[in-house]
C-alpha cells in the first residue's frame, strides 16, 4: 500500500510537470499572438486616398498586376490584364489557386498589389478615400456572416436609419421577402448565429439584400451559389440577372451552370488570363474551359445544351 501511494505522488508530479509544459507553451504563442496585433506586426496600416468618386460608372481596370502573398513565394498573379464594363455579367473561372479570389481581394484592398495598378473609371483605387471605395465595392461571400438578431436588425447594421418598407423593397429584389413575410414574427425573426436558422439559400439572398441597401455600383459574388439547391441557384441568377442593369456584376465561380450566360467569362490560369469570351466562343477555342465544362456536365448539375455531349466526348480525349 506504501509503495502504491508513492507511485501515485510521482505520477501526480509527473502529470503536474507535463500539464505545466503544455501551459507553458499556449501563453508563449499567445503572448506572442498579443504581440503581433499590439504592436501591428503582421499587416500594415491602410493608407486611404483623397480622392472622391462622384456618379461612378463602374469600369474596372487591372494593368499589368503582380501579386505574391510573401516574399519568398511564387507570384500568385502575373502580369494580370482585365478591363470590366459595367451593365454587364462578368465571369472569373480557373482552377483553384489560380488567382480567382485574389483578384478580389486586391479589389477590395485586403491586399496591395506587388507591382501594377487597379483603377476604377481611371482613378487608381489607392488613391481613393475608404468611404469612397467602400461605397462602391462590396462582396457576397459564399458563407454570409449573419449575426444572432432578428432580420430586421441584421438590415440596421448595414445602415442605422433604414425603414422597413426599404427592407421589404430589397427583400423583394433578393426574391426573399414572401419568405419572411410568411414566418410569424416576419422581419422580426430571430435567425440565430450566422443565420443558422435559415437555409444556405435563404442565407445568400437574405446577404443579397443587405448588399443592395449598401447600393454600391461594383457587386462582386464569390462562389456565391456553390453550396446551393439548383432552386435556390435559379433565384440567385434571376437576382443577377436584375442587377446588371444598373451595377458592374463579377462572380467568381465553380459551378459553371451559374455563369453560362455571363457576356464574358475570363479564365484564369497561372495568374493570367487565358481566354476570354462566351461560353460557346470558349467552348470552340479554349481547352481549359472545355474541359472544365466536361467535368461539369458529367456531375448532372444542369441541362445540357445541344452538342454537350459532343463537346464531353471530345474533352475526354484531350
């Protein structure tokens, strides 16, 4: 019994001395986590412009654009020529890591460019003031972020003296509002944390909605519809469709069925463009796109159009 006891006091101090190691090393990366977002050691103060854009057309330019996430990486976007015009749907596709959704970020100057410039109606964006570029660019991601109030309160966030019946026309705009119109509490439904109590279709038009009461002239859409029921997909389309005609529309997608209408699609290989032009046009000049289309086809996602299946047969071969 003597000779058990001490074993348990020596695997307590064991046990003591191990849980202290693990400890120990948690408050180093903490301290040193504290350290680097005190003394600003990973990222660098934005610096915003003081130009002013009035009546934005919505034309956006990348010239010449290299971009690497760090110095002793490979650039993840090189020499980068895209010029968009407005009133009309924009497509980005390529293979993941290709660059897709680094272009919105350096859109959105989550990120500087390496070398090149990004101009929006001819003005530099660094150049603009952060009301001014917020105002006109905004985002819907493909996971919203929703917070644990009711909708209508969800709506306030974006702007503090919206009324309800502002709500209601971009509700119905999202092709969400007869949704919500029949819950019991309507707008006053509480949809929980991250919009948890909604439908991942719901979540996006809902996002929708709230980007339209922003109004910005420059909407962009990152894989907005890729998680989404082909329903769900058909009424994100249908709201793109309505936006084109007064805002600069660019979506970033792998779901093909999404932007087949797109009145250009620019794909994105290496960091550059490979190809640009409509779905047919890309079809008959761009084996990338072909192939990617292949693959799409064979999932069962969509409706085939005429000559699908000669298109796939081919792309097996290549």
């Amino acid at each position: 019994v003597v000779i058990e006891s001490y074993i348990w006091r020596i695997d307590d101090v064991v046990e003591s001395i191990s849980d202290f190691g693990i400890n120990y090393s948690k408050v180093k990366v903490s301290l040193k986590r504290i350290n680097e977002i005190l003394n600003n050691v990973l990222y660098k103060d934005e610096k915003f412009g003081k130009l002013e854009l009035n009546n934005t057309k919505g034309v956006l330019e990348f010239k010449k654009v290299k971009f690497k996430y760090r110095e002793d990486e490979e650039y993840t976007l090189k020499d980068l020529n895209i010029k968009i015009e407005p009133n009309k749907k924009i497509a980005i596709i390529g293979r993941s890591g290709n660059g897709k959704s680094t272009i919105f970020n350096l859109l959105l100057r989550y990120f500087e460019p390496t070398n090149g410039d990004i101009t929006l109606d001819g003005v530099n964006i660094k150049d603009l003031t952060e009301d001014s570029l917020r105002n006109n660019i905004s985002i819907i991601r493909q996971s919203p972020f929703l917070f644990n109030l009711s909708i209508i309160d969800n709506f306030k966030l974006v702007k503090k003296d919206i009324t309800l019946e502002e709500i209601r026309e971009a509700c119905k705009k999202a092709y969400i509002d007869e949704y919500i119109m029949s819950l019991p509490k309507k707008y006053e439904t509480v949809i929980g944390e991250g919009g948890v109590n909604l439908s991942g279709g719901q979540k996006q038009r809902l996002a929708i909605a709230r980007t339209l009461l922003i109004n910005t002239k420059v909407i962009l859409f990152d894989e907005a519809t890729s998680a989404l029921d082909n329903e769900s997909q058909e009424y994100i389309k249908q709201t793109i469709d309505n936006l084109i005609m007064n805002h600069t529309v660019i979506i970033v997608a792998h779901r093909l069925s999404t932007i087949v209408d797109a009145d250009k699609i620019h794909v994105i290989k290496d960091g550059n463009v490979e190809a640009c032009g409509t779905h047919q046009e890309l079809l008959n000049s761009c084996e990338i796109y072909k192939n990617m289309w292949a693959a799409h086809s064979m999932s069962k996602d969509v409706d085939e159009p005429s000559g699908a299946e000669d298109v796939r047969k081919e792309a097996s071969y290549a």
